[in-house]
C-alpha cells in the first residue's frame, strides 16, 4: 500500500493553550532525508504562553482528579482507537518529520497506542483504593491521587510513543500536563495532542507548548507550580533539570521521572551462533539508524569466534540499504539532523584514527540533499576509547579472552550507563554470570537487542540512563501520583 502522505506540506503546530495569543513567525519544517522537501511549518510557545499555560493546569487540576480514574482512563483508551485508525497519517508523519523507517513508523504508531491502553489499565487497578487492616476497627484505607502539574518533556527519537507514554501515564495518574516535544518534532506532538484532545482530554488538562529547551523546557522546570516532570532525552539535560527543580525556592519537592542515554553493548561467547550474533548486532545498532536509547554500540566477542564474525559483520553490512525511508526496501535512513551528522562525523573522524575500520556501507548519491551518516564499524583495541554515547548507525568491536568474561561486564559497568545488554551464549552458567554481575535495566539473550514490548517487557535503566520506574511496567503510574491514607 501507497504511504499516506496526504498533508505533507500543510502539516502546521501551534501552542494549545486556551486564552493565550496566536504565536509568532512560522518556522519550517524539512524532511531529514531530503532537506530541499518543506513538510510543514511550526510556531514556538513564548513567555506569555507558557505562564498562561501553567496557570490554566494550575486551575484545571481539581476537576480533572476529582474525575474517577476509570473515566480518565476510558478517553485515553478512546483515543487509542482514534490512534490506531489513523495509523497511516501518523506513520507518514514519522517518516517525513522524524526520517523514520515506514517499519519504524508502523512499530512507533503500535507502541502509542500500547501506552495509552497499558496505563489505562494500570490506573483502573492502581486507583482503586485498597483496603488495609484497621487493628482497632477502624476502617484504614489507601488511595491515590494526582500530584498537580506535570511536565512532560521528550524527545525526537520516539516523537510518538513517548511523547504520548509520558502524557498517558500523567493524565491517567490524575495530573494536568503542559507537554513540550523535542524541537525537532513539534508536528507529531502537536498532532498527537489534538488527537487527545478529539478524544475528550480537556483543553486545559492537556496543553502543548512547542520550543527550545533552553527557553521554553527551562522556564517550566524553574516554575514552582510544577509538581513533577517526566522527561526522556541525554543524561547531560536531565542533570539541569534536577538542578532547576532543586534550586527553586516555593513549591512541592518536585518529582523526576527521567529515562536517559546509554552505553549499551552485546556480548558474545564462543559457544554463541556467529551468524545470529552478526543479525543481532546489526539488527541493534542500526535499526532507526541507532537511534534509539536500547541501540548496541559495542560489541563484544570472544577471541576464537572473533574474526569469523568481523567478516560476516563486513559481508552484511555491503547488503544494507541506505536510502529514503518512505522506501519500503530502505533499511537505514538518515539521522535527525545536521548537528546529529556532525557530532557522527567529528567520531567518525577519531575512530579512524584510533581503530581499525571494519565496514562503513557506502551512501547512495540520492542521500545526498538529506542528513544521512553511512553505517560503520570498527575494532577497537579497548572500550575505554568510547567516551559518551554517539546516537547514530556506528558499532564498535572489541576481542575478549576466555578469562575476561568478569572483567568484561566490569569494564562495561564502569562507563556508569545502565540501559540494556546483550548476550549471545549457549552455556547458561556463562548467561547466569553475566546477568548477575550487570548493572543495566534490560538484558536481552539470545534475541534482538531492542526497545520494549510494553506490558510485556518494561523498558528503563539505571545509573546515568535514568531514575526508573520502567516505562511500561508496573511500578511506573504510581511515581505519577501522591498517596493519601485515610484511617
Ligand atoms: P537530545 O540530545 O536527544 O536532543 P536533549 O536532552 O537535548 O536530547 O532533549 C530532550 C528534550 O529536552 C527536548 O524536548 C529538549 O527541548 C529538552 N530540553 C533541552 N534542554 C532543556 C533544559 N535546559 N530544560 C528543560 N528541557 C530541556
């Protein structure tokens, strides 16, 4: 089937927020993979707009938790189904705007809709009060409740399904929501807070303030009327924003729910089948065009399989098609930008100094008006070479002896990033050992190294890839809501 493109062109986003002004110029909007292609244009929030925006949640929060956690939870499950049937638009719109895959797109549009249901659910379950045992006959009961105004702030690399998971699990919670999506994604969100909108969340329970993070992200940190904020993007930016919630002088002690970068490798032993190593290497590290928080940039192998998986990786890499990703036979797309091709480009340029480079799939002369970086990989002597994350198609090698394994998975502890791991092994003490000594949030064995299946496998990290709760797990609404007891 055609994509429904539909729109493109046409596709605008505006602040929401009842009794604000019209905002100001237009910006545009390009295709990432061909930058000379205007898909829409967009309008930034300014001072004005954003004080108007928090005084309207302010007010709006009595009504919107005093409504019974199941009727909350029946628009956000509406507007799943409104989700679902236009699949196609939003697909479109993550292919055009975000330079996703259209599989990447399908799987975005799924993973929303998931959200909206699972935390759905979750507050009918979790907002029933529970009784608890009243030794002296009283009666002792447990409930929850919304915290105030939250702030969801989220970014470009899930312009769907995370910007709509954060907002879902808000609303459900109780909470009135000003949403800020990344600024390189302001037509999904808006369209995605429209939608919200259509399916009965209230104007002012839900607004959407587009713009910088320095500006507009900044000024709703800062605010003492906000209660909480939920945020997905680097680890470098989580860090101002708990240092604007810490230094304000009024308000609640507010609330972090933050889900950061990583540094997240795969480990193979000899034991491991070197072609499912390779399709799960790549599979990882250059699906989305690595773009992703769960993608593998290490890949560590074990010395006698080592060289027979460094050619198979080289072979398989020759195959990858780079190219427009409104293609259903494009399997890597471009990056988000041109500051992303440039910080890709700069380690690009360190790695061939200091490593041996395995593979880098040439790019075709049809990528050339967009922002694309050629998948690569590397062998590198060490993985302290790796410093920060480089959020791109870039996979990097290392060899590792029998004896090694504990110094391994030490080494990878020590780059202080918790997100996910890899192992590919058939010996299952070598599976228990190494699942043992990690400190990451999500391990994948055996299988494709990648995202969350929600519900199903919750998604999160620790240390410097974020506070927890796991998106899409059990523990995650109630950070949203504050505890009352009543005895
Ligand atoms: P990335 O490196 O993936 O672009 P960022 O952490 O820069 O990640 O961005 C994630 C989100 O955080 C975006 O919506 C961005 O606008 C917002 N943001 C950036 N800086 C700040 C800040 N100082 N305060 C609040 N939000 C911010």
């Amino acid at each position: 089937a055609a994509m429904n493109t539909a729109g493109i062109g046409q596709w605008t986003a505006a602040p929401l927020v009842p009794g604000a002004q019209p905002a100001g110029e237009a910006i545009a909007v390009t295709n990432p993979a061909d930058r000379r292609e205007v898909v829409g244009h967009w309008q930034a929030a300014d001072a004005t707009t954003v004080e108007r925006a928090l005084a309207n949640a302010v007010a709006a929060h009595a009504g919107w938790d005093a409504t019974p956690a199941g009727a909350r939870a029946a628009l956000l499950e509406h507007a799943a189904d409104l989700l679902e049937a236009r699949m196609p638009q939003f697909m479109a719109m993550c292919v055009k705007e975000a330079g996703k895959t259209l599989a990447d797109g399908v799987a975005e549009v799924r993973e929303a809709v998931d959200f909206l249901r699972y935390y759905a659910l979750q507050a009918r379950e979790h907002f029933a009060p529970i009784t608890l045992p009243g030794p002296t006959g009283e009666s002792n009961q447990l409930q929850l409740a919304g915290r105030g105004v939250f702030a969801c702030i989220s970014p470009w690399n899930f312009p769907l399904a995370i910007f709509l998971g954060q907002i879902a699990a808000a609303l459900a919670a109780g909470n009135t929501v000003i949403a800020k999506p990344a600024e390189q994604t302001n037509l999904i969100g808006f369209a995605a807070v429209q939608l919200l909108h259509e399916a009965g969340i209230p104007q002012d329970v839900l607004q959407f303030v587009p713009g910088d993070g320095a500006t507009v992200g900044a000024a709703l940190t800062r605010d003492a009327r906000v209660a909480g904020v939920c945020f997905t993007g680097s680890t470098e930016t989580a860090r101002l924003i708990n240092r604007a919630l810490a230094s304000r002088e009024a308000g609640p002690i507010a609330t972090l729910i933050a889900e950061t970068g990583g540094q997240n490798a795969m480990i193979a032993d000899s034991s491991s089948l070197p072609e499912q190593v390779v399709k799960d290497a790549m599979g990882s590290a250059f699906t989305s065009a690595g773009q992703r928080c769960s993608a593998a940039r290490i890949l560590l192998v074990q010395d006698d399989i080592a060289d027979k998986v460094i050619t198979m990786l080289a072979g398989a890499m020759a195959e990858l098609k780079v190219g427009d990703p409104a293609l259903l036979s494009t399997d890597v797309g471009p990056v988000i930008d041109a500051d992303a091709c440039q910080v890709l480009t700069a380690h690009a340029q360190r790695m061939d100094g200091e490593a041996r480079l395995i593979a880098r799939t040439p790019l075709p002369p049809e990528t050339e008006h967009g922002t694309f970086f050629p998948p690569t990989a590397w062998e590198l002597p060490s993985i302290d070479l790796l410093r920060e994350e480089k959020f791109g198609p870039a996979l990097h090698v290392v060899r590792w002896k029998a004896d090694e394994l504990d110094a391994v998975v030490d080494a990878i502890n020590a780059t202080g990033y918790g997100l996910t791991l890899g192992i590919h092994s058939r010996i299952d003490a070598t599976i228990d050992r190494i699942v043992a000594r990690a400190k990451v949030g999500n391990i994948y064995v055996n299988r494709n190294q990648i995202g969350a299946v929600v519900g199903v496998q919750p998604f999160g990290g620790q240390g410097l890839s974020g506070t927890g709760p796991k998106a899409g797990g059990p523990h995650y609404l109630p950070r949203f809501a504050t505890e009352k007891t009543v005895t």
